[in-house]
C-alpha cells in the first residue's frame, strides 16, 4: 500500500475512534437568553450612537452657516474700509444692495448661486443662493431635524446687509444727514436651530 504520513498528522487508520472531548465541569457558553440580552444592550448602544451623530452632524452644519456668515461680515468690513479710504462714501448705501459672496475670492462649494424669488424646493439643501428680489443671501437647512420653520413651512435661514448710521449729534445746531457708522450683516428674521 501507499504511504500515507506518520500517525501524528497524517490520516487515522480506518477503525480508529477519535474521542470527543466534553467542556470541564464549571465551564459553559453563552445560553439563547443571554445571547439575546447582549445584542439587545448592543443593538441600544448603536441607535443612542447613531442619534448622537446626527445631532453633532446637525451642530455642524449650524456652525460652518454660522462660520460663513461671520467670514461675509469680514468681507462686508472689508468692503466698507476700502470705500473709505478711496473716498467713495457715496456709494456704501449700494454696498447693502450687492451679493456678499462677490466679495470672496472665491465662493464656498455649496454655493448655489443668484435667483430672482426662486422657489424653495428649487434650491438643494444645505445650499446658500442671493435672491436678486430681496438681496437676501439665504441658506437653506439640509439637517434640521432641530430647526423651527417659519409659518410657510421653510427651513431656512436669511441674510441683509444693512447700514448701521452714528446717532446725529443732539448739541449742534447743524446736525446735518446722519453719518454711515458701518454696515452689518444680520439675519432678515430670528430663527430656532436648537
């Protein structure tokens, strides 16, 4: 006959029982109960996870719109410095008219664009555009499971700029037309995001 190998790793000769070996007294596995009972503390864990994660998503979100907004308003400062040191007074009224992201070098990705009175739905979430209608710069929410809308049912969040003008001088007899102190960029309405 053919060799086979050594009895040590090679094949059992035919007859030859293999015994089975029984766990030592004391030592046993997982029973169903308490298999079920893991993957229930488990399956628990992962959806408090999960909706925790969509919260900071959502704080995220509502933190870089807040970022963009604070980045037009250095640009909007910018802009309104650069009118006065040329001596173009004159036109930093047009100034709260113009789109704000014109004055970045270059717009964020999620910038969609300008829109005269554009609707709603026609405009992707997460996304800001000018209305050419208001001059407002809106940004529309994409997570806002926590976010109030307004009475039409929108979730978004409106931006003007505006001119913030000194207070007329009440001892001189000649005041004159108020001064532009600066010009800021605030929220058209107050919204709830949290």
């Amino acid at each position: 006959p053919a060799h086979l190998g050594s009895r040590a790793g090679g094949v059992q000769p035919l007859g030859t029982v293999k015994k089975i070996t029984h766990p030592a007294p004391g030592a046993r596995g997982f029973t169903l109960i308490e298999l079920m009972v893991v993957i229930s503390i488990v399956a628990i864990v992962g959806a408090v996870l999960l909706d925790r994660l969509q919260i900071y998503q959502e704080q995220a979100e509502k933190a870089a719109m807040r970022q963009m907004a604070g980045t037009l308003q250095s640009a909007l400062n910018l802009q309104f410095a650069e009118r006065l040191v040329r001596q173009r007074e004159s036109t930093l009224e047009q100034l709260a008219q113009e789109n704000p992201m014109k004055w970045l070098v270059k717009p964020p990705q999620n910038y969609y664009g300008e829109y005269f009175d554009p609707p709603i739905s026609r405009i992707p979430t997460g996304n800001w555009f000018f209305d050419l209608k208001t001059h407002y710069l809106v940004y529309v929410v994409n997570r806002g499971e926590h976010f109030r809308a307004d009475p039409e049912g929108r979730k978004w969040v409106r931006y003007r700029a505006k001119v913030v003008y000194n207070p007329p001088d009440a001892g001189s007899p000649a005041a004159g037309p108020p001064r532009i102190a600066g010009l800021v960029l605030e929220e058209v309405e107050p919204y709830q995001w949290f």
